[in-house]
C-alpha cells in the first residue's frame, strides 16, 4: 500500500485563492479562484504558460508575495488556514512547514560562502540546533541529496548545475518540512542531469512522505513524475486530473494545445529530411582546443596551489552552413557552451582554427572583432544574468542598435523594436517595453535576451539553450521564428540544446558532445533512429516518458 492510500487527506489545500497586483492605473488580476490539493507524498504538476499565475500561487502559500499584492482565498494546511492573519501567520510555517527550491539554483546560492555554510546558516535561522549537532545534520541533508558531505567545502561555482539544483533541495529539506513547492526545478538542465533530480524528487516524496508540488512547463516531466496535474492558463485552473487521465483524455481545449506543441522525439526523427548538401559554408572550425586553468592544492597548507591545464573543448570540428540549424548536444559540463564562446572569440584557443564566412577569427583582436559581432549574435542562457537589471526592455533591445549606428531616428529605432518583440510574443509592445527585468516572468526574460540578439538580424546565431526557460506553446513560437529565419533569410544557427526532442524537429544535423569532444555526429534521423555511441543511447534513455513514469520505479 503506498503512502497516498496510507493518508488520504490533504496536508495542503489552495481554496478559491486570488491574487492581484497593484499596477499603475488598476489592480492586475493575476490568480483567479485556484483550487487544488496535496496529499503526503503526493507529487503534483502545475502546469501552464509563463505569466499564467504558477509561480505567484505557490509564493502565496510561502508568504513571499510583493507587498502590493492583494490576496483573498484561503490556504489550508493540515486543515487550518494560514492566511487567516495576514503574511504574519504564514510566514510562522515558512520552511518548517512548507519549503521552496526557486527557479535558477545558481541565483539562489551565496557565491562567497561553502554549501556547508548555507545549509547550516538555514538550520541555525530556523532551528535550534547548534555547533556539533549543525555539521551532524548538514552531512545528513548532503547524503540525502546525494552529495558526499566531504564536497560541502566547497562552493557554488564549484559544483554543477545538477549538484547546485540539490544542494538548493538539501537546504529546502533542512528543517524537516511537510510540503516541497518546486519552481521550474528540471529547467536548463540536460537530460541525464534532469533525471537524476527527478528521480530523487520521486525518492524524496516516498521516503520523507514529502508532498511535492512541481511548477513547471515541461509536460514530459509532468507525465514521468507527478500523479495528478493541474493546468493553470491567465491565472486560473482550467483542467485537473490524475496524469494518465489527463495525458490520454485532455477535456479543455487549451490542454489539448499544450499537449499537440509538444514534439515527438521518434516521429520527429522519422519525418526529418536529410540535409541539404549545397549549403555553403558560413561556419568552420577545425581541430579546435580549449585549455583552462585549473587550481589544484598539492596537500600542504603552506604551499601555493599548482595550476593545472585542463582541456575543456579538444579537437572540436564542426560546421554550419548558410540556412542550416545544428543542434550540439550533451551533458553540462561537456564543453558545448565552451566550444560557442570559442567561435564568438570570448575565449582563446590553444589549437585549431575558426573561420566565419571567409575569415580566420582566431587571432583577431576586440577592435578586429566589432564589426563582426553585428554578422554574429549570441544568445545567452540564463536571462537572469544576461539582462542588466538597471535598464528597461526597451534600452535592452536598443542597446545593439546604437553599438553599431542602426536606425537614424528613435522613431525608427522603436518601431524596430516593436517588431522584434511581436516576432518574439511579447505582445502588446507597450505592456513590456518599459518594464525591468524583474517585473518579467523567466520565460518573459528569455524571450528579452532573443530579441536583442535578432534585432541586428546576424548572418549567424550562436543559440545556447535558447528555449530553456519556455513554456511548450511559446517554445514552439520561437523554435518556428529561427526556423522561419534560417529558411527565409539563410540564417546559420548553431544551437546548444538539452531537448532531443527539439533536435529532432529543427535541426538538419545533431553533434553529441561528450568531455570535450564530439563522440557523435550526423543526419539528425540517423543520430535518434540508429545512434553509434553508447553516450548518445544514454541521452534518448533518459528523456522523461509518460509510459515509464518514475514514480513507478
């Protein structure tokens, strides 16, 4: 009997919640009338697009809300309203009762302090625990997440994105609590990685008898881990149902279209033409090898640490052509963004040669470099470290245009802008273009960072998980625009993805990298259909599958 039968009544319950924010002319409407329930260790997915209300739901059961929030409802945990008293009486709960991992882990964590000291930081704020019994229990949550306690020495920037995403869970976890709300936990991180998070999540809710609520707007994810599911579409709940109901018999029609933007990996691949052999090339590089330099301590405390040479891209060679999308794919840490800064002459390569159109790039200079940056664009992927928070959408966007002299009025220069955010949904333009990056979704921000990279429209496109942050109906709008883009005015795109499924549907040619090197490379039919590295088969093995559920494991 398993731990949902064992107890079924909720431990949380959202009853009839509103939200509305307090704007400049009127209060926004942004949670409409939400309802939904949790049982101990119950994992359920909220899902739906980004602005519809998901995030700020879960920060009304944290007591997180800005100050000009307005919220009615209730929220019952264990059965007793904890909004009865204002933000007062929920924050009494927080991480006690009921914990959060936000989205970005890496956004989450101190960079100057060990991971040891903020789980500890955590358990001191909120327990009583001290000293001895403070380090017990830190090694405790690292062995829980699967981290070895001896690694808490270390810091953020020391760890992968995967161990930063479980170190942010085992501080979540440090005082015990009933309910995990989860904010977009998987996002941005590669498929092997997002597997092992989800399958300690599944492990989390059966051992602890955790109830988890899971944010996101991955249904593959949805479908592998959760139980039951809700649908969230402009603040409201639209459809709820147990997973497998709601994946074989969606009722609302906006269910029905989340579930058709979703690509299928095998269908993809098998409807994928093979690429064309008259592109001419736009992109070369040739044996390239990039060296970093890594401090290693010799043992001794007084001896200077040794730097030593570690290669993170080795005898890289790929192309793109005119009008083709590669796909590079691969494990965090493998070198796939390394390579991108590469081209883009952000960082120095030891060996090898790069050559955009008919120049050599691997020598020039910054001053050398400038009139081709406007040829070449990059697209970041984290929006919350790429958009400069000082600066309102509209000076983000325009910021290329007066870098390289575009446009000869701010007339033109906005009504240029106002097209690229149309191209890229951010509709109406007046209801972002004076907005700052913190007044903008995760998805809204990623859309920001796209915009300012086409509006010089370059001849090549350096995308580095571009629709990471995307929900799967604003996902497939851009995935189309770069489509759209590559056919119609021959743009090069070289795009960095952890989706396969993505892969599969748009790019020409798949390059599977793996510590470094390309272990793999080819068609795209060929490379999903009848992969020939044993790396590769381990990426299709871990893709989320709805007939393979984790929970089940």
């Amino acid at each position: 009997m398993n731990s949902l039968q064992q107890d079924p009544s909720p431990i949380l319950e959202f009853r009839d919640l509103n939200v509305w924010f307090e704007g400049r002319h009127r209060f926004a409407h942004v949670v409409k009338d939400v309802n939904f329930s949790i049982r101990p260790g119950e994992l359920m997915g909220l899902v739906g697009e980004s602005g519809s209300g998901k995030t700020t739901t879960i920060l009304a059961a944290m007591g997180l809300l800005p100050a000009a929030a307005r919220v009615s409802g209730e929220i019952l945990l264990g059965g007793r309203n904890i909004l009865a008293y204002g933000p007062g009486s929920v924050a009494q709960h927080r991480w006690k009762d009921i914990a959060m991992v936000f989205q970005g882990a890496m956004n989450a964590l101190n960079p100057v302090k060990s991971i040891s000291w903020q789980i500890g930081e955590a358990i001191r704020a909120h327990t009583s625990l001290r000293g001895e019994d403070i380090r017990r229990r830190t090694a405790e949550l690292l062995d829980l997440v699967g981290i070895s306690p001896a690694s808490g020495k270390n810091y953020p920037h020391q760890f992968s994105g995967g161990m930063r995403q479980r170190a942010v869970m085992a501080m979540a976890l440090a005082c015990n609590p009933r309910i995990l709300l989860a904010d977009e936990p998987t996002t941005a991180l590669d498929v092997i990685v997002q597997d092992q998070i989800l399958k300690l999540l599944a492990r989390l809710a059966g051992e602890l008898r955790l109830a988890v609520v899971m944010v996101t707007h991955d249904l593959g994810v949805v479908g592998a881990v959760c139980q039951r599911a809700a649908v969230m579409r402009h603040g409201a709940i639209v459809e709820q149902a147990a997973v497998p109901i709601l994946f074989s018999q969606p009722r609302h029609s906006y269910t029905r279209e989340l579930f058709s933007a979703i690509p299928s990996l095998s269908a993809a691949a098998e409807t994928r033409p093979p690429p064309p052999e008259d592109h001419a090339p736009l992109l070369e590089a040739r044996d390239v090898s990039v060296v970093y330099q890594r401090t290693v301590s010799p043992g001794d405390l007084f001896r200077r640490r040794q730097p030593q040479p570690m290669a993170a891209v080795n005898n890289v060679s790929l192309a793109v052509g005119y009008g083709e999308l590669v796909a590079l794919v691969g494990q965090s840490g493998s070198g796939k963004t390394t390579t991108l800064q590469a081209v883009l002459g952000m960082v120095p390569v030891i060996q090898g040669s790069v050559r955009i159109g008919q120049m050599e790039t691997t020598a020039l200079n910054a001053r050398a470099w400038r009139p081709l940056r406007r040829r070449v664009q990059m697209i970041y992927q984290d929006p919350y470290e790429s958009l400069d928070s000082r600066y309102r959408v509209k000076d983000i966007i325009e910021e290329p245009l007066l870098i390289h002299g575009i446009g000869a009025t701010a007339r033109e220069r906005l009504a240029m802008i106002e097209d690229v955010l149309k191209r890229t949904s951010l509709t109406p333009a007046e209801d972002f273009l004076y907005r700052y990056p913190h007044e903008l979704s995760g998805g809204q921000r990623q859309r920001v960072a796209i915009a300012a990279s086409l509006i010089l429209k370059p001849e090549l496109l350096l995308a580095d998980e571009p629709v990471s942050m995307l929900d799967v109906s604003v996902r497939t709008g851009i995935l189309a625009l770069l489509d759209d883009l590559r056919r119609t005015e021959r743009m090069g795109i070289l795009m960095i993805t952890h989706d396969l499924s993505t892969a599969a549907k748009y790019a020409d040619r798949i390059l599977v990298m793996h510590e470094g090197r390309i272990v793999e490379a080819g068609p795209t039919r060929e490379v999903i259909l009848s992969p020939r590295a044993d790396y590769t088969r381990r990426l299709l093995a871990c893709i989320p599958d709805i007939a393979r559920p984790i929970h089940a494991i």
